[in-house]
C-alpha cells in the first residue's frame, strides 16, 4: 500500500465531504491550551463548561488564572473530570510560561519548535498529545496531532499496528504531507469526525466515506 497516497486521497474524499470543521474551538491561545490541558480523558462537552464558567469569572488570562488558589481553580474546572490534577497542571504551564518565557505566549511560540516541544513535555502531566495540541491549535506550528481515533482508522486499514508509537503514527503524517498547520488542523478535526461518527469500538464501516478506500482504484479515483 502507498502510505502518502492513502493519506492524501483520504483527506481529499473527507474535506469534500465534510468541508472546515473549524477545530479547535477558542477565542485566544491561552483558551485554546486551556482547552488543551481540561480534555484529558474526557468529553469536549465537559470542557466547554469549564471553559465558559472561567469566562464569565474573567479568568482567561495568564494573570487571572496565576491568581485564583488552586482549590478555587479546581472548582471552576469541576466539569472536566479529575479536576484537582488538572488545576494543578494548569497551574505548572502557568508557572513554565511565567519562568521561561515572561509570561508572553507571543515569546513562547517564537521559540524553536523542537526545542519548545521538548520543554512543554518536560511540564508534569503535559503529554505528546497535548503538547502537540498546544503547538498546533495554540500557536499555529505545522505538528500533527495523535489520538486514539488516529490509532483507530489508521490501523483498522492497516497503515499502522495498533501497537504502534505515538511518534510512528506522527511521522506517518509528518514525513508524507507538507509541513502546513491548517492542513494538519483539518486533517485531524476529520479524523475526529470519523471517528466519533463511523470508526467507533463498534465500527460502522458501510457508511464510512473511507469504506472500501484502500482498494487501487479508490486511491486512484
């Protein structure tokens, strides 16, 4: 199978299908990584609720969200699930963008994007995930993002196994698509439509507009 041409000609048939999806949802970089940190191991629903709970306290910015005590923050975020461990991983991006970069994201996404990444994995309870989320959705830099729905289509048609890396899956994309961060945001708000929709636990492949892609003459047409 050619990987690059199944990845491009599947990106092709979801954007005509589907059209932008408009991820990720945000007013402003700080939102978006906010947004980014609460959805660990949860639902985008349970985040929204945080998200415009902080807004009407005026708690989206650096400042604000430094100043409120952590318990306080924590009751903000309830909605999100695991709320203590994630205010307190709220409060170390903080704390990291304070001591690295002067508090300024503007600073922080002028950095080296490798070497940026390399220190946003070095805060705890920041994963590749989510790091890459911040990069990608927060500052705009062409890293693909992986999740479990990317594992999902990509090994069900057998581009990857199931037990591949995050990095491997990552390297799919990035070595065989252009270096372009919108391309790479639609292209996995897409695969989160599909997956949510379609390549469920239990798939609905019949109705999947990638069913029966990976024949030649599907790649092809």
């Amino acid at each position: 199978m050619d990987k690059a041409r199944w990845l491009h000609g599947a990106y092709r048939i979801l954007d005509e299908r589907f059209g932008d999806l408009h991820w990720w949802p945000g007013d402003s970089p700080l939102e978006v990584i906010v947004g980014a940190i609460l959805t660990q191991n949860t639902s985008w629903k349970n985040v929204e609720k945080a998200i415009a709970l902080l807004r009407r306290r005026d708690l989206l910015s650096a400042a604000a969200l430094e100043a409120i005590p952590t318990p306080e923050l924590a009751l903000m975020i309830r909605s999100s699930g695991y709320y203590n461990i994630k205010a307190q991983r709220l409060k170390a991006f903080l704390a990291f963008l304070r001591d690295e970069f002067d508090g300024s994201l503007e600073t922080m996404f002028a950095a080296d994007v490798p070497m940026l990444r390399e220190r946003l994995l070095g805060i705890k309870g920041i994963g590749a995930e989510t790091a890459d989320s911040i990069l990608l959705y927060g500052g705009g830099k062409p890293v693909f993002v992986v999740d479990a729905y990317t594992r999902r289509i990509l090994s069900r048609h057998g581009l990857v196994a199931a037990r591949s890396s995050y990095g491997e899956i990552q390297r799919l994309f990035m070595d065989r698509l252009p270096a372009d961060a919108a391309l790479f945001n639609q292209y996995h708000a897409l695969i989160v439509h599909v997956g949510k929709h379609y390549c469920r636990k239990q798939p609905r492949c019949r109705e999947c507009p990638l069913y029966a892609f990976s024949t030649p003459e599907r790649i092809n047409g």
